[in-house]
C-alpha cells in the first residue's frame, strides 16, 4: 500500500533502477548521482510540506547536509536533514520533525534530522569538526530561505575561513582512527571505497580544506589542467563503483568484496573472469593514489605553508644550496622556478638534495616536478649525468626508499623508467599479495633498507651482515624495484621481466658485468624460494641444482637478499619462522658447497648438536637415541627442542600417541605429535584435524631410524576454539591410532555446520605434477590448489590409496592457495616411474583439489 508520500519501498527501488537504466550508474556516475538526488529532495519536500499542514508550523528553514547536501547521494547511502528554528519556536519543533522522519522511514530510507538554531550551529561548528563539515556541504531545500542565508553569511565569515590550520588538525586526527582500521590487508584486498586510503572520504576532506582555505568551490581551480583531468576521472570511477555496489546489494555497502568485485567488474566495461577483476582493481588503485595524492597535497598546504609574514622570515632565514634551491626548516624550495625546464636534470639533483639533507620538498616544488615531468624524455633517461644521480641515491640508502615512494606519487618514477607503468596499481586476484605490484616492488626495497640500517640485527643477523658487506648496494636496490617488471607484459614475468631490465640497464649506462647480474636476479628471482619450501634441503641433488643455478657466491647473496625483501613485501603473514630457517640453511649449505666444492652432511655439525644435547639429557638416555636421530630432524629444531621431544618418545612405551601444543596467536597453534610410525600416518593426522575443523598451514614431516614419527603442524581454527579442538582432536588420534575406532567411521557421523556462511574469494586452479627428475630415491609430488579445512587430509588419503608411503612433506598456505610438496615411494620402496601409474595418482590428486 502506498504511503502518504504516494509511494511504497517497491516503488521506490523501481525509480532506482529506472535512473540507473536511463543513466547507467557507471557512464555517467555524477548525473545519476544528481538525478538521484533530485529524485529524494522531490520526497523530503513533500513530507516537510505534509508534515506541516499537519502540525502547528513555526518558522523554519529544511536542508540537506553531507552528502546529501553536496547532491552526491549514493543509491542507499544516509540521509542527513537539518531544520534551522527561531529559538522561540524550540518547542514546536519535535512534532514536526516527528512528522518529516515517519514517512521516510516507512520507505525505508536511513533518514536523521537534526534541528539547531543559527546561533547553535555556529557555536557548535566551532567546536565539533563533524558538524562543521556537515554544514559546509549544506543545501537550501526548503522553509524560510533568509534562515539560510544568514546561517550561511556568518558561518562563512566567523567560522569556516577561520583558524584554517586548526580545521585541517582536526580532519587529520579524524582521519587516523579511520586509517587504522582500513589499513588492514583485508581492506586493501577487499576495500572500502568510502573510507580508506584515496577512498571518497579522502577528496571530500580536501574540498572542505579548499573551501575554508582557498574561498572557492572549485577545487579543480588549484590544480594544474592535467592533475585536474585525472583526478575528476578517479573521482569519477569510484563513484561508479559505488553506485554498483549499492544498486546489486539493495542496501549502503561501501566494502568492494571478492563476490561484488567479479559482479561489478563486467557492468563497468572489463572482461568477465579473473582478467577483468584484475584490471578493474588496478584501476581503482591507481585511482586512489591520485585521490590520496591530492589529499596529502591539500593537507600540507593547509598545515604547514606559513603566513605572508612568516615566508618574509623564512626568505631571509633560507640556506641557498646553489642555483636553484635552498633550504628552510626542514624542507627544500625552488629558487628558480624555471630550473626544470631550463636543465631537466636539476629533478634528479633535487631528489639527491632531499636525501643528503633528510629534507622533505615542499608542495610549490613538487607541483613545480609534476608541471616538469613532459621533459623527462629519452635524452632524459639516457642521460649519465641523470642516471648516476638515481644510482647514487639507491647506493647512498638512506631514505630510498620513501625517495623512491615521493618520485612514485609525484608521477615521476614511471616517467624516467617508463617500463614501470606497465605494473603500477598491477594486482594479483588472490589472498596472498596484499599489494598492487608497483607497491610491493617499493616496499621490497624498503625492506633492505631497514635491513641495511640494523633494524633487523636481532632477528636476522646474518641477513644484515650479508647485506652490509655487498659491494654494488645500487644494483640490489635498483634490482629490487624492478624485479617484477615483467608482470605488465605477458609471458614468465621471470623471462620478460629479465630482458626489460637489460635493455633498462643499457639505457642506463651500466657495465655488463652488472647487467648480467640484474638479468640473473630477475630471471631466477623465486629459484631460492621454490628451492627451500618445496625441496628436501638434505638431498644432495636439490643443494647441488640449486648451487650451479646460483654459479657463485655473489650472486648466491644478492638473490638471498633479494628473496628475504620480496617475501617480506608481500604482506605481514608472509614471512615466518620456518621459511627464515629453511631460507638460511639453503643458503648456507649452498656457500659450504661453493667455499669446499662439497655439500655438508648437516645444516649444523652432528657432534656439535649432539653436544649441546649432553648437556640437558642422561647420557643413557642421549646414547639410545642420538644415533636414530636424521640430520634432517636435526637441522629443524634447536637442541631445547630436541630434548622435549626426546623425553616424549620415551613415553611412548606406555602412550600410544603424544600430543603438545602452544598457541601462537588468538586463533593459532603449534601442534608436536609422537607416535610410532605406522603405514598412512600422515592421512590419519590430517584427517583427524580435518574431523576438528583444525585448517593446517604448514606441517615438518620427520620419522626418526628407530620408527619414532616426530611431526610438528601449525594449524587455525577462525572460531577462535583451538584450545577445545586441538584437545578433541588429541582424543580422537588416540582413539584411531589405537584401533578403537575407525576414521571413516567418524568421518561418516561429522555433521556439517550450516552456521557458517560460505564467503566468496578468488578460486585457485588444482595443479598436480609427479616428479622423478630431481631426487635419486622418491617420487616428488607437487601439488597447488585451492585451500578449504580438510584438503590436506583428501591429498594424503588419495597418496595412502595409491600405496604411496609419504617419506618428507612440505606443506604451505599463501594466502587460499596450498603449496604442498611430498617425496613418496611405492609400496616396495621404489620410485613411481611407470606412466600409468602415476597419471593415475596425478588424476586422482586433481579429483581430491576440486570438491563435489
């Protein structure tokens, strides 16, 4: 039934729609925002004007504030009204207010009214940043329109262009908390179109800086024409985006999910599948970077740019450096403001003054770059005065890496290495990188120079002594920023990337010598990686392909720093623990293979081991164990840990199964199991934390001479439960490694929950491959899929049906995509080498990745 505004909720969606079918949200988002709009000012002035034929009407003005206000009103987002009263007429107001809000309501519009006086608004404007930046969007809507007026000729005058750096504080502080929050990589993957970094909230906080500091509407009228251009055209895209976003959920929704990202995608013109996803979400990150940009710009200016008067002070207080520039409290200035144009070359010099005097540029000098950036030009980029200068910076280190972030902001990096666009606002459309590839490139380099400058001395002594001792600094870091250059181009991005960075190095001006460096860096950038997560390190065949891969100790330290950064950049869960220790020991076996022509027998000498064993254990106790005891098993784990589980395997004489844990995190846990090994253990172990909903990321797979398994896993529970399910799960082992009940009989009772509500994410596609190259004894299985609680028990249980004995895995989550490695032997001790048995085990492996 209609209400008394001549409309139901249905009908309302209808004229939704119908807009967004007359003007599609997406070509023209401005003009549907603005009709939109039109379309509920049309309803709020209907219900003001029923609400006062109903009620006692006193003399009042109705408007629109926020985004209401600016005509920007999103398909579902709040409505925000604000009745202006004569203070005599308070009492009059709630009725009517009352009477504005119900029908709107009804419609199921979020509808709030706040009702003030001039002189209330004024005051608590002074006050309130929230309510300021409301009424600075504020629009007439209807009423006594001299209410308005008035309200706004002092509010103009007496507050907003008042105490402008004041102002900008305020929005800065509000901002933080906001920053906090939508800084989490979930955010980044999936983000907030409104509120996090170059969101919506970023340029509305600039207009309003513009507004109380420039006097003028226009922002656009500060810029320079092409800044301008670009940023109404990023303005433009995410309001497309979040059109879409609340037309396809019927309701406000500002968070652009994996599920609204695959849906939105093809409305706004990209390809369906992964491609278009990916494409769209490049540009909305670079689109974010300029609305970012311009916000930080406007900041500054409303922050730190003095007064006429405090400029006469600094003039006269200024350092000249030369020419062209001079320094001033902290920050450096254009002294000619045609330097650029007359020596282009004069960019680099001032980036290389930035550095030596730890001086940040100030904002008429990076604008003074941008208006610059069409000289830089291939005489530019070949020049050798240029390119040492950009050399001396990575080489210098200090700050590099924001330098590198500020040329990157200011549209300079990609200008004077163009091969750099190809990958700026670049995503991947997975969990694991967090970051566009321009970004993380950035973020890689920054991580050697918080290695270089000791920020990592405790934790990773031996990567910060390597790094210190390297004798081309530039080239590593130059390297670094460049080492995922190929992933613009199509293809192995190792390959392209390899040959981009030679002819970049030609250009350059750089020697042979360090361009073949760079070339084998790029071209062999995750060899390390893929050599100590998905090898046995203590098979000699893995050390020694991986040592004439490497071909010397240079490069053997470049591309172990170069790993370390890269691993680090992706995001705060990429690197652990257990990836820094298997990274070490590839690295030193590797430099024991180079220095003696041999591999070593241990990662950490056996006696050397055994010694420091003495020293917790009996020696009766240490002499039955020592000599069953791999070297394998040895270089895993540190002597303390050695000695617990020593003292566990004693008891299993009278326990069939030991069970130890400790939380790493709210949701996380180490899991150490003892037991005998027996014929599909791994399956058992696995099916069990599957039975418990334990989702295993990583597992150290060891079985002693002597028949005792060691097994050490690191398992999540998202309910936030693992205390109870890891002691279930301990009960349940124990119970099915002692014969009392079978697995698939429980597996059969488990009850599925339906609580749990399947969330969308990017699908990875299920890959298995059977090696029989790269060891002399076991068959390699390598297989990536999609992760899900329970995929490591169906792998296992598919290998344990094929008569494959599992004899070393290595097992690892990036994000929703499993890497899992296991060496196996049949049923006799040999290697899978017949075709149709192993096309049989690849087949049903690939069954097992892809669920029902």
């Amino acid at each position: 039934m209609p209400s008394e505004l001549g409309l139901t909720k249905n009908g309302l969606a209808d004229i939704r729609n119908q807009i967004a079918q007359t003007l599609p949200a997406h070509s023209s988002p401005r003009e549907f925002l603005r009709q939109h709009s039109d379309m509920m000012d049309g309803l709020v002035r209907k219900a003001f004007q029923t609400a006062r034929a109903k009620v006692p009407s006193p003399s009042v003005c109705l408007m629109a504030i926020g985004g209401y206000g600016r005509a920007e009103l999103a398909p579902y987002s709040d409505i925000d009204l604000l009745l202006l009263y004569s203070p005599s007429n308070k009492n009059e107001l709630p009725p009517l207010a009352e009477q504005i809000l119900y029908p709107l309501w009804d419609l199921g519009l979020d509808v709030s009214c706040s009702s003030r006086s001039i002189n209330e608004c004024l005051k608590m404007a002074r006050s309130d940043v929230q309510v300021k930046t409301g009424l600075i969007d504020g629009r007439y809507l209807d009423g006594e329109y001299e209410f308005f007026r008035n309200l706004y000729g002092l509010f103009t005058k007496k507050v907003l262009h008042r105490r402008v750096q004041k102002f900008a504080g305020a929005l800065a502080r509000d901002i933080h908390p906001r920053r906090q929050k939508y800084e989490d990589p979930a955010y980044v993957l999936e983000p907030n179109i409104k509120e996090g970094e170059g969101g919506l909230r970023d340029f509305q906080v600039g207009r309003w800086i513009i507004r109380a500091k420039y006097k003028t509407d226009r922002w656009d009228s500060i810029l320079f024409p092409d800044h301008s251009r670009m940023l109404d055209k990023s303005i433009q895209f995410l309001w497309a985006i979040r059109n879409h976003l609340h037309l396809l959920s019927g309701r406000r929704q500002d968070d652009l999910t994996f599920e609204l990202q695959e849906k939105i995608a093809p409305l706004l013109g990209f390809p369906r599948g992964t491609k278009g996803v990916e494409e769209m979400m490049r540009q909305y990150h670079l689109s974010a970077r300029g609305i970012s940009n311009f916000f930080h710009d406007i900041l500054d200016r409303a922050l730190f740019e003095p007064s006429a008067f405090r400029k006469m002070i600094f003039f006269f207080k200024r350092k000249r450096i030369d020419e062209n520039f001079g320094i001033a409290h902290g920050e450096l200035h254009l002294l000619d403001p045609v330097a650029f144009k007359k020596d282009p070359s004069q960019l680099m010099t001032l980036f290389q003054h930035s550095q030596a005097y730890q001086a940040k540029v100030d904002f008429r000098t990076e604008e003074a770059v941008m208006e610059a950036l069409p000289f830089i030009d291939d005489r530019f980029r070949a020049s050798q005065k240029a390119n040492q200068a950009f050399l001396s910076i990575l080489r210098r280190g200090k700050g590099a890496d924001a330098l590198l972030m500020k040329m990157h902001q200011l549209g300079f990096l990609s200008r004077y290495i163009p091969e750099f666009s190809d990958v700026e606002g670049k995503v991947h459309y997975d969990l694991y990188h967090v970051h566009p590839v321009d970004i993380h490139s950035i973020l890689a380099v920054e991580e050697l120079g918080r290695l270089r400058d000791g920020y990592y001395q405790k934790d990773y002594p031996l990567l910060t002594s390597l790094i210190r001792e390297i004798g081309k600094p530039d080239i590593l870091f130059l390297t670094t920023l460049l080492h995922d250059i190929g992933k613009g181009k199509e293809g192995d991005h190792s390959s392209v990337g390899a040959e981009m960075i030679n002819h970049i190095g030609i250009r350059m001006g750089l020697p042979s010598e360090d361009r073949g460096l760079m070339d084998f860096l790029v071209r062999h950038h995750l060899l390390m990686l893929e050599t100590a997560f998905r090898r046995d390190l203590h098979d000699e065949q893995a050390i020694l392909r991986f040592a004439n891969e490497t071909g010397n100790p240079v490069r053997l330290k470049m591309l172990y720093l170069l790993t370390f950064a890269d691993i680090k950049a992706v995001g705060p869960e990429a690197w652990t623990s257990w990836k820094n220790s298997l990274l070490m020991e590839l690295f030193l076996k590797t430099s024991h293979f180079f220095e003696k022509g041999e591999e070593p027998q241990t990662f950490l000498k056996r006696g050397e081991t055994i010694a420091q064993l003495r020293q917790s254990l009996p020696r009766e106790t240490l002499s039955h164990y020592a000599e069953h005891l791999p070297d394998r098993y040895l270089s895993t784990y540190s002597p303390g840990e050695i000695s617990c589980h020593i003292k566990m395997a004693q008891s299993l004489d009278k326990e069939v199964l030991l069970v130890e844990w400790s939380p790493e995190e709210e949701v996380r846990a180490r899991v150490t199991i003892c037991t005998k090994d027996r014929y599909g253990l791994f399956s058992k172990i696995a099916g069990s934390m599957f039975l418990n909903r334990l989702n295993i990321l990583e597992a150290q797979v060891h079985t002693w001479g002597n028949g005792v398994a060691l097994d050490t896993f690191y398992v999540e529970d998202l309910t936030g439960e693992i205390e109870r399910r890891l002691q279930q799960f301990k009960k349940d082992l124990k119970e099915i490694l002692s014969g009392k009940i079978s697995l698939k009989l429980l597996l059969s009772q488990r009850e599925e929950s339906g609580w749990i509500q399947k969330k969308v994410i990017p699908r990875v596609p299920g890959e298995a491959k059977v090696n029989n190259r790269d060891s002399d004894f076991y068959t390699i299985i390598e297989i990536t899929g999609e992760d899900r609680l329970g995929v490591l028990y169906e792998i296992t249980q598919a290998l344990t049906d094929c008569g494959c004995d599992i004899h070393f895995a290595r097992i690892s989550t990036l994000g929703n995509r499993v890497v899992d490695v296991f060496y196996v032997q049949d049923e006799w001790g040999e290697k899978i080498v017949k075709p149709e048995k192993a096309n049989h085990l690849k087949q049903l492996l690939l069954n097992r990745l892809t669920p029902l």
